[in-house]
C-alpha cells in the first residue's frame, strides 16, 4: 500500500469499517421500503431527480440512487419485492444507457452516520456550545450538513488511524522524511487555521463555537508511538541515505519540462541524449502519430527506429519510437536513459480513464420548469400574472391538473383574479424573465394587448434584418471543404480526452457546414471550460487541409498568448505554422508576420481586434474563427457581419442562450450548444461571505498545500501593488506577482507565462484574466468586493478554475461593515445557489431578470422584451422569421392555443410522479408536442423513468396525440357541446360537407363561422365498442374525435 501523509495521519471513526456493505441484483426479494430505509440510514438525500452523487429518488416501485463512487446512476426497477431490473441511465435526460452487470455494492454515501447516538450526542452538545447551534440542531434531528464530518471528534469516541487497518507482518518506509515531517506539521496547522476561520465566519466574526486542535490530525511523534505500540519495524528512505539494504540500487530521476507544442527544442534534447550515449526513448499515443514523429526526426537528421513495442533493452545511438500509453517523460540522473513522451511535447494530460467514446447523439436535456408561489409568469392570452399553485380539480367526475394564476383584480380593493389553465395547454405558459417586477395585468383589460402590439411591431424588424443577412449568405458563391483526411484523423485521435456528445456532434455540425458550397454561419454556445476551443482547433486544421488560411479572433491580448500555445501544441508534429499578433509584438516582429500572412506562410492567425485592421491583407483566408463574441465592440461585429457573406465564420460563445433564443435564429444563422461537462469535472465550490482575513489565509494555505495557484482579484489599479504587500504579510511563504491592464506588453506577459509556468504561487490581478485564461493548476480564486461585478462576471471569473481534475473554491468576498444593495445581494445569492457545472443556462436568464435583456438584441429591444418578458418575444421573433422566409410581410397575431374539452381523466397522478417540478415539466413538454413521433419518445421516456404508464397518464398522451394532430391541421377547438364535438376553424368543400353527413349523420356545417358540429353516435353505431349501449366515453371519445379530424382533413 502507497499512501499520501494526508491519509495516514488522518483519524477516522473506528466503526467505519464494521458497517455492513449491502449488495444487491437482478431477482433479489427485497422490500423497497427497506431499501429505501438503508439508504437514508447511510446518509443518502432523497431528492425528486436525482442529479448528484450521494441522492436517491423513489417513484412507485423504481428506485434511483447514484453511488458515491460510481461514474453513472443506477435505476432500480421492482416487481413487488422482487428487483427486476438494474440499469445504469444518464443525469442529462435521466434515460436508461445500459444494463448493471453483476451484483451492485452499496456503501455508506459519507464517513458520518447520523445513528440514535450521535442524535443524542448532538442534542446534549447544544447546551455546551450554543454557538454551533444551528449544525447541532439538523444532526439531532437527523439531518446532514455539508461539512459536519468536522465534529467527529466531538460526536464520536472511538477513532482509528491507518495503522489500526495494517496487517502486523507489514514494514511501514517513509520516503524523504524530512519533507513528510515539515509536511504533517502545515496539513495539521492548516487544518486549524481553517476550522477556525469557518467556525468564526458561521459565529459572525465571533470565537470558534467549539474548540479547534489537532484531534482531526495526529501530530508526527503519535505516528512513531503508534508504531511502536503495535511494534511495526519502520525504515526511510532519503535523498541524504536509506535504512534500506545496502544491495539496494538507487537512482534519481528528473521530469522532462513541457515543450509545449516546440518541435525544434524537442529534436535538440533528442540530439544532446544520442551525442551524450543515452537510451533515447521516444513515446507516441498511436501507431499514425509514431510514424509521423520518426518522419519528423529523420528531416532533423536524426537516427530513426521504429518499433511496436519494447521488448528488450534497446541499443545506443538512435531514438526508438514506439507507442505507449505512459503520459510523462523523464531523464535518470546517471546520464543513461532519456525517455519523452507525446505528452511532453503537446503539454496536455491524458484522461485516467480508457473507457470508450461516449455517443454521438446529443440528448435532449431534463430541464424542470421551476415554478414557486409568487413567481411571476406570462399567460399568452392574458398577460402578466403571479403562479399560486398545481391543483387538481375533479369536475362532473372527470379529474384534471391545472395551474392556478393571479390577476390584478378587476375592482380596486378586491382580491386579485384567478385562472385556472389545464396543464394540456401549458405550452401558453412561462416563467416571466425581462427585468425588474413587472406590472400585474387585469384579466381582459386592454394594456397586454398594446404591449403585445407594440412587441411584435419591434419584432418584424429584427426578423427583416435577420433575414437580409440570411439571404445574402446563402447566396453567395462559397468554399465547399473537402472530406476529412487521414492526418485530420490523427490530430483527433491524439485529443488527450473523451470527447463529450455534444462536442462530438457540435464538430459533425461544423464540419458538415464546411463541405457545403455556400459561407458558414454558426455559433457554438457552452459554459465555461466546456471544451470549445478543440472544436475550433480541429475546424481550423480542416480549413489548412485545403491549403486555405485561417484567422482566430480573440477579445483580449492574453487570449491570443494561450490560443497561440494551445494550436501550437495540438498541431506539434504537423506542418503548420501558426502566429499570434497582439500588443505583445513588437513592432518588427508585427510586421513580418503581416508579411508572411500575406505571402501565405503563416497557415493560422491569432489576435485582437486587429485582425480587422485595414493592412491586414491575407493570401487566401477560408474561416475565421471568433472566440468570446458577445464581447466585440458594435464596430467589429458590424465588420464580421460583412465577412459572414464572403468566408465561413465561426463563433464561440461562453455566454448560453436561452433555449428560446436558440429557436428564434434557427435556420438562419446555425447554433449548437455544448451541455454536457468534460469528464472528471468537478463543480466549484462557492463561498459568498464577508471578508474575513482568517478565511483568505486559510484558502491560500489550503492550495498551497497541494501544490496549487491562486487567482487573487482586487480590481482597482492604484491599490493592487499595496494588496499584493499586505497578502505577502498574510502569507510570508508563498510567491507574489500582480498583473493588470495598465502594464507594459513585456511585464504583463512576463508575469502571465510565469504563472503558467508555476514560478509563483499568487496572481494579484484586475478582471485581465477574467475570459478564456486557462490555467488548469490554478483552482483557488478569491474576489474582493464582489458586489460590484455583475453575475455574467462572475460566473466568468469562476470559470477560471477548477478546470483541470483538482477541485477548484472560489471565494466571492463583500466588506463586512457595507451594506449591500438589493441588486447585489441579487446577484451573489445566485451565484452562491447556481454551483452545479452547466449552470451558466440560470445564471443567464437571472442576469436577464436583473439587468434585462438590453445586450442580447441591442438596447431598443430591452423595454418590449420587459413589456412581454423573454420567452413570448423570442417566440415571436422566431414566427416573423418564419413569415419573413415563406414571404408572408404581414400577418395576424396567431394564437397557439388549442382546446381539448372533452370529459376524459388525463393527469398525472402524485403517486405515479411525486414531484410537483416534475410533473410542471412533462405537462409542458407535452403541450407543446408537434408530431406523434414526439409524443411517442415522450411515453418511452416516462416508461423508463416512472414505470408503467397508469391510465390516466395514457390518457393524458392521447389527448397530446390529438392536439398535435389538430395543430398541424389549424384547428384550434375540439370541445364537447352537448351531443355534438365542436371543431374550429375547419373550412368544408362541398364534396366535404357530403362526406360529413354519410359519415356522421345529424352533424351540422356553420360555414359562416367555419364549425363542424360532429354528432356522436351510441357506442354500438362505432368501433371500438363499448357495452352498455351509453353514449361513447373516455379514450373511445378521443379515438372517435381523431378519426373525425382525420376524415374531415384528408
């Protein structure tokens, strides 16, 4: 057994090892009571969607559980108390993937479990430490709190350390113990320094509530009397001797730098080895990127052998190239072995994972309409109102679902109007998003109609322009880009990760795109660090297959520094030539890169707003990628719009768009979205609080003592270098640079590329690094003042760590003796709530309820889209689109509603689907259902996350089937009237009107009006039948309904 310091001075509860480990599997008798018991005794959280480890959630006989150390949750399916199936599914659309093979081990979900006797412990230590009351209080009620593993000291008697759990036979070596020693005393002073620093913090600025040592930790003289104790022999091994055998033969090792992406400096240290006799190892990923390297090698003059693999020693005097899985190079101190990876050159990390590539198809992910009482939402036909409720009604023994709304009242000192809107026309419904609280309309007063009025007039305009860009795009001769080559191939199969789906069908989009004759127009939305920059790596590498030339914009001088490295080393091994041109250049330097870029030996160009300049000139330019749009200037958009018409563009967007808003550009400009988070990808920890020294202090230790960096932001420049000496008194021992815009070009890198390269611990800095910066060992960021950035920003700022697999804190800090505003309170509790990976989607739209939506469409649009709040005025950007591009220049408003009114159970029982946000969800998504195909994927979804379908919620899909039908056909009511269905607006030829009366005799035509009163016949004069001679009912009614459209349609 290896083990980290950390682990072995670390306390643990004795009976941890004694609890049960419960395994369960196909066929298995078992109650799913019981089951559901044993995982909240094993501190597991009942949640109604389970989206993070350690959650359970539990409908009718299928339970869902995600195990704390399993990559996938599991879904486990009863027939009575039999478990009759195990799958694993998927969190985005919570889908079943594949079967669990095998029995399922279930563990405890943390190291603390709330028995009777820490209840009792607990409910005693209130009175002790009326401090910690509120942590005490959830425990003694069974409760579990984030961070309460803290008080197992005090909650617990019995505590063990590694060497409890050691077998007596073992020899325990400690490798340079000098450093272990100085190691175990910072990881126990830390670990004080923290507790106390969270401890007062949770007081208000007051003493620990209860008392902080080292009982966590054991000090390093209890490690050598715990040994002794169980007479473990112990032996070490250090840089200066070893108690080890003296036979023994020791030889250090040093890691090869990262070359980042410099073939030059690579073929150099390959030379120095051969010319010093080494073993010169060479290391490559595949058997294509082996032999490329050889045959790059061999063009530097250098011995070249080629092999599969090593079986023998190799000989002197030549670099063996063969293909090896291992990520990290190294050198042996006695001068007789070199060996380098692929890694080493390109600088990236492989994943720790070989599991196989995730699939293509991008999933629709499960998105609950949120809704609590008080939220303002939007009623299509009758404006702005307040959601108060689900309720279900049973009206003439028929049960339904609907949601209640608030009005004004109609009388002023009344109570306000309700409405009651069935959940199958919910499609009418949203959640109000536009700015600040909006005026609540009266139910048939006249000002939702103005504002609509007003709205869609605004509307026609946007579309026309759309509409002209459209065109003039699809018009225009453009490059159609060849098929993928073989070294497209390579460069993809050498991405150091698994792809996620949506990277991989974003990269099919993109590439299909480019093979088309005509420009290119799409944006990729993601959030923050979702993988965005690869897609444009392998579309540029595309573009110089085909000898065309390609320019990267980027917003920032220290973007166009990282892009210039990333495209570098991802094409390390390839002939292409990339340069970056940016205020770091000096003015010669510029110049010649113009120079060859007009010559045509620059392949990609990376830089600022520059790139638009007018002496720009390139030999052949064939796509421009744009990286952070939304942060170019209205001067530089207006240039890219007209590059749109000539060369493919592709742009990048860490801002998401709201799903609405993707619908609205449809087909008129191409989008993809980017969902899903890259593999091992932690969510941030957020801490929003008043600064605290304490706190800051403890936060740096804590990453140094992983060995990671820290982005510290004061955004004020007159103040930085002041911050930086006062963090420096904080925390003599770590490294301080401080970086800001208002630096010299050769300061501002030097510093930027000293931080990349680890050379100091803290980057005291203004908002410079806030987009794109990445540096993976970074995860560590602390805001001062965060109250007066706005939540894009932050969102933003966060997004610079956590990045690579370590976990990454952010600190946003506000001063203790300030009040804040409404607004900035706003805005930190939003990001203090949104930490889940993705949440970029909800920090967005809440940016739009705080500030509106002046930025997204241009500033003269934020007051319509406050008038009739977001979701209703895409939708209507996206219907004059639509009108604009089937040459309809003015139109009616059209109204979306669609009546079913017939007497048929359809809802979905709080049995079948617990949770009310849940239900809100599917009533929506089956509302607005377009084909039976949707409604189809929408019955299997529901079979496999709730079981069999019970009938009201069969019902419920025959009623989507047929307003689905009816839609497609213009008709907007299908309503019981007596003996007769109502259907409206239908128009019938004369032909028709025959029909009607061969078909359904007694059925009357209103032409004038253009409604088909259908009479319904007894049950034996129509198929199916149904016994008792009675007027048809329930799912007959619906059958008989749509073969009725049907017939009168066709």
């Amino acid at each position: 057994m290896v083990a980290p310091i950390r682990a072995v001075i670390h306390r643990f509860i004795a009976t941890l090892a004694s609890t049960p480990l419960r395994t369960i599997e196909i066929g298995e008798e078992l109650s799913l009571t019981d089951l559901v018991q044993h995982f909240s005794a094993l501190s597991y959280t009942r949640t109604d969607l389970v989206e993070k480890r350690g959650e359970f959630a539990v409908r009718g006989g299928i339970v869902d559980v995600f195990l704390p150390l399993a990559d996938y949750p599991v879904r486990i399916d009863f027939f009575g108390d039999e478990i009759e199936e195990l799958s694993y599914f998927d969190i985005a659309d919570q889908r079943t993937t594949k079967p669990v093979i095998g029995k399922l081990e279930i563990i405890p979900c943390r190291e603390l479990l709330i028995t009777d006797a820490i209840r009792n412990r607990a409910e005693k230590l209130k009175n002790r430490f009326p401090a910690a009351i509120e942590v005490l209080e959830k425990i003694a009620q069974g409760i579990s709190v984030d961070g309460m593993e803290s008080l197992i000291p005090f909650l617990t008697d019995e505590h063990h350390t590694i060497f409890d759990r050691i077998d007596k036979r073992a020899i325990v070596i400690f490798i340079d113990e000098e450093r272990i020693r100085s190691r175990t005393a910072d990881l126990i002073a830390t670990n004080e320094e923290f507790l106390a620093a969270s401890w007062s913090s949770a007081s208000l600025g007051g003493a620990a509530p209860l008392p902080v040592d080292s009982v966590t930790y054991i000090d390093w003289d209890s490690i050598f009397e715990e040994l002794s104790a169980r007479g473990l022999p112990h032996l070490a091994l250090n840089s200066f001797g070893s108690d080890l055998d003296e036979a023994s033969y020791f030889t250090d090792f040093t890691p090869i730098e990262p070359m980042r992406g410099n073939v030059e400096r690579l073929c150099l240290l390959l030379s120095d080895g051969l010319n010093q006799r080494q073993t010169v190892l060479f290391a490559a990923t595949g058997h294509g990127m082996a032999e490329r390297y050889a045959g790059i090698f061999r063009d530097a003059e250098l011995p070249v052998q080629l092999s599969a693999t090593l079986n023998t020693i190799p000989a002197k005097g030549s670099i063996h190239v063969f293909q090896s899985t291992l990520s990290h190079g190294f050198a042996s101190e006695d001068g007789e072995l070199l060996f380098i990876t692929e890694r080493d050159l390109s600088g990236t990390k492989v994943t720790s994972k070989d599991g196989a590539r995730m699939p293509t198809k991008r999933k629709q992910a499960i998105d609950p309409l949120e809704l609590k009482s008080g939220d303002f939402v939007v009623h299509e036909q009758h404006g702005i109102g307040r959601y108060v409720e689900l309720v279900q009604r049973t009206v003439g023994g028929v049960t339904r679902e609907y949601v209640v709304i608030e009005y004004a009242p109609a009388k002023r000192g009344q109570p306000g109007d309700r409405i009651f809107v069935p959940t199958d026309t919910l499609e009418q419904v949203s959640k109000y998003v536009g700015g600040e609280s909006p005026a609540i309309h009266r139910i048939g007063g006249g000002e939702w109609q103005k504002a609509k009025g007003r709205a869609r007039k605004a509307v026609r305009q946007i579309a026309g322009e759309l509409i002209r860009l459209y065109a003039a795009r699809t018009s225009a001769p453009g490059f159609a880009f060849s098929p993928d080559t073989p070294w497209q191939r390579e460069l993809e199969d050498a991405f150091s990760y698994i792809e996620t789906p949506d990277q991989l069908s974003t990269i099919d989009d993109v590439k299909r795109d480019m093979e088309r004759p005509y420009p290119m127009d799409r944006i990729i939305c993601g959030d923050v660090g979702y993988g965005k920059t690869e897609i444009a790596i392998r579309a540029a590498f595309k573009a110089v297959q085909d000898g065309k030339q390609v320019a990267v914009l980027v917003p920032t001088t220290l973007l166009v520094q990282q892009h210039s490295k990333t495209f570098d080393e991802r094409y390390a091994g390839f002939p292409i030539r990339v340069a970056g041109i940016s205020r770091f250049n000096t003015a010669k330097e510029s110049k010649d890169i113009l120079k060859e870029l007009e010559a045509g030996s620059v392949d990609v160009i990376i830089g600022t707003h520059r790139l638009l300049s007018q002496d720009v000139n390139f030999k052949d330019l064939g796509l421009v990628i744009v990286d952070e749009e939304q942060r170019f200037g209205v001067e530089q958009k207006e240039s890219l719009k007209k590059m749109r018409t000539t060369v493919d563009v592709l742009a990048m967007s860490a801002t998401p768009i709201p799903r609405t808003l993707e619908m609205a550009v449809t087909g008129i400009r191409e989008m993809s979205t980017i969902t899903t988070p890259p593999e091992e990808r932690h969510p941030i920890l957020t801490y929003v609080g008043p600064a605290d020294e304490a706190q800051i202090k403890a936060a740096i230790h804590r990453e140094l003592l992983r060995d990671g960096q820290i982005f510290y932001l004061h955004n004020r420049v007159e103040s930085i270098d002041r911050t930086a000496l006062h963090l420096k008194e904080l925390v003599p021992e770590a490294r301080i640079r401080v970086a800001h815009g208002q630096m010299s070009e050769h300061e501002l890198e030097d510093v930027i590329l000293g931080f990349w390269n680890r050379d100091f611990d803290i980057l005291v800095c203004t908002t410079i690094v806030e987009s794109g910066l990445d540096i993976p060992n970074a995860n560590t960021l602390i805001v001062e003042h965060a109250e007066n950035f706005g939540l894009s920003q932050l969102h933003q700022l966060r997004g610079r760590v956590g990045r690579g697999r370590e976990r990454g804190y952010s600190y946003f800090l506000y001063p203790a003796d300030k009040p804040l505003t409404e607004v900035a309170l706003d805005r930190l509790k939003t990001i203090a709530t949104n930490t889940e990976l993705g949440s970029g989607m909800r920090v967005a739209l809440k940016d739009l309820e705080i500030r509106g939506a002046g930025n997204l469409l241009g500033g003269e649009q934020s007051g319509h889209i406050a008038d009739v709040g977001f979701d209703l005025y895409m939708r209507m950007v996206g219907e004059a689109v639509t009108d604009y591009k089937s040459g309809i220049i003015e139109s009616e408003e059209v109204s979306h509603e669609c009546k079913i009114e017939l007497p048929i159970n359809a809802h979905l029982s709080d049995t079948y689907i617990p949770g009310e946000r849940l239900r809100l969800d599917l009533y929506r998504r089956l509302a607005d259902v377009k084909s039976d195909a949707d409604v189809q994927s929408i019955q299997e979804e529901m079979i496999d996350r709730f079981g069999a379908l019970p009938n009201e919620a069969l019902s419920l899909l025959d009623v989507a089937l047929l307003r689905a039908f009816a839609k497609s056909h213009g008709v907007r009511e299908v309503v019981l009237a007596g003996k007769y269905i109502r259907l409206s607006p239908i128009t019938l030829a004369e032909s028709k009107q025959l029909k009607l009366n061969r078909l359904y005799p007694s059925s009357l035509y209103k032409s004038q009006s253009s409604t088909v009163m259908v009479a319904i016949p007894r049950a034996g004069a129509w198929s199916p039948p149904v016994s008792g001679g009675e007027k048809l009912g329930d799912t007959s009614l619906l059958a008989f309904a749509r073969q009725a459209l049907t017939e009168l349609t066709s």
